[in-house]
C-alpha cells in the first residue's frame, strides 16, 4: 500500500516537474522539431555556466559561507549533467541526420532532389 502511494507521488511530482520545471521546459524547445541547430550551443553554454556556478556556490560552502547553498550546488550539477548530456545527444542525432541523408539526383530542372532510400532499387 505505501509503495503504490509513494509510486503514484513520485509520478505525479514527475509529471509536474516535466512541465513546469524551467531547464525542462527549455529542453523540449531545443528538441522540437527545426531547432537542432541550436541545441548543442545553448546546451553546452547552459552546462559550462550550471558548472562554473555550481563550482562557486561549493568554494563558498567550503570557506565557511550558509548551508542553504548547498541544494542549490546540487541543483546546478544537476542541470549541468543534464545540458552536457543534451548537448552529447544533440550532436549525434546531428551526425546521425547527415550519415542518414538520402543522396542528391540530379533532374531535369538543373537542381537536384532528394529521393528515398527505400524507393532505389
């Protein structure tokens, strides 16, 4: 009884989380469609700053500074393993695309066109 509870809570804490959460909600933008592109720079950039803040607020733990800092170090390792892990699967569905992309054939417009890969016999 107290493990169905507490999964139905951690489901439904998940599930607010996954659309109301800021770094959530900034990385389903970046993972829609049309706008890989900027998906590992804003990622990357995001992960090193999450890094280098979250490096701080721990030197100011450490020289004697609040506690409270503590869960907010936590939270920025956090977003920064979760922005280096995007900006990795950014790059390879980026890789993936341009090894995927069906060849060029030329017609008779002078421009060529795409075709797919299961249409070439």
């Amino acid at each position: 009884m107290i493990l169905m509870l507490s999964v139905r809570l951690a489901a439904t804490v998940h599930g607010y989380l996954d659309a109301n959460a800021p770094t959530n909600i900034l990385i389903r933008t970046l993972r829609a469609p049309g706008r890989q592109g900027f998906a590992f720079s804003v990622s990357a950039v995001l992960a090193v700053s999450y890094g280098l803040l979250g490096g701080w607020l721990t030197s100011i733990v450490d020289s004697g500074g609040p506690g409270w800092l503590n869960p907010l170090a936590l939270l920025c390792a956090w977003n920064t393993i979760k922005f280096a892990w995007v900006a990795v699967a950014s790059t390879a569905a980026s890789a993936r695309r341009v090894i995927v992309r069906p060849p060029a054939i030329p017609s008779a417009g002078g421009m060529p066109r795409r075709i797919a890969l299961s249409r070439v016999r």
